[in-house]
C-alpha cells in the first residue's frame, strides 16, 4: 500500500487563471489598491465584512468603472475580483516561530497607513519604474499584491501554493480505513 498521499492543491487551475486575467487588467472589473482603500474609507463590507446593504452596493459603483454591467453582476464580480487578489498572499509559507527575530516587530493593520505604504513600497521595490500614483490608481490590485510578494520572495520568503488540507485529511481516513480492513 502507498505511504504517499498526494494532495492537490487549495488553489484550482481556474483560481489561478483568474489571478492571471486579473492581473493583466482582463477580468470582469479591473480593481486598483486605491479603490480597495477608499472602499476600507467608507467602512465598505466588501472589505470590512458583514452584510452588503444596497447602499454599500451604490457606493462601490461610483469608486469603480463597471461600465454598463449590472448591479448584481457588479457586487459578484467584485467579490470575486477581490478575493482572486488577496489570494496572492496566500501563497507566503508562514515563517516557524524559531525562525523569527526575537526582537522587536512592528504592529501593521491591514489598510492602515503603514500597511498602504508598505504595499506600494514592495510593490516598486519589485518594479521600480512603477510610480506611487501608477500602483494606487492603474495597476490592477491582484498585480500589485503578487509584485509585493514577488519583493518578499526576492528577500528570503518562501512562497508555495497551498495545499488543501481538508483532501488531505480525506484522503488520510480513506487509507487508514483501507489499512482497517486488510488488518
């Protein structure tokens, strides 16, 4: 019997593809870092969480070109163009606790000011001819966030697709119910 299990990964062939369309600014709805900023602004659940209200709908169409697409369309599309570009950091394998410096560490929340700063720094440190308007306004967000782990890899972080851990665990049970019944 097999002491290998193979398990395929959390990220589908589709998912990447995605993140591909959406960093060449070809996927339903083209998403900027200022927009997810000014969206964080306005307290917005797309990016705070909670119940999308029709208000917050409205909202999110004056800050981002949807053309004549519907308003359902839109709140999906946007979901699904915001998750496809967060999922860039999925990709960083946490650091094991010994492996961190002991000393002292900066506290940065997502959105804050340090967080925008940083974003927009690794993002030029990987592209320096990029500007600070260009990353904020132009460049698609889901490129930015790949660009930004593109500078952590290029400074020691380990990057990996991660793998889907509730097949793994499947497919772990499965074995061992196997090994059960040849016993």
């Amino acid at each position: 019997m097999e002491d290998f299990i193979e398990v395929r990964k959390l990220h589908s062939e589709e998912m990447v593809s995605e993140e591909l369309r959406d960093m060449l600014g070809a996927g339903s709805l083209t998403v900027t870092l200022g927009m997810v900023e000014s969206l964080w602004l306005l307290d917005s659940p797309y990016i705070k969480g909670g119940k999308v209200e029709e208000a917050d709908l409205l909202k999110a169409m004056e800050i981002i070109p949807h053309g004549d697409m519907e308003p359902l369309k839109f709140h999906d599309a946007l979901i699904q163009s915001l998750d496809t570009a967060f999922r860039a950091y999925e990709i960083i394998v946490p650091e094991k606790k010994d492996d961190k410096d002991k000393g002292k560490t900066s506290e940065i929340e997502t959105f804050s000011p340090e967080w925008l700063a940083d974003t927009i720094s690794t993002a030029c440190s990987a592209m320096p001819s990029l500007t600070y308007k260009q990353i904020l306004w132009e460049v698609p967000v889901a490129m930015v966030f790949h660009l930004a782990v593109s500078t952590a890899r290029k400074n020691g972080c380990i990057t990996r697709r991660p793998d889907d851990i509730h097949e793994a665990v499947r497919l772990l049970k499965e074995r061992n119910a196997k090994r059960r019944e040849t016993e």
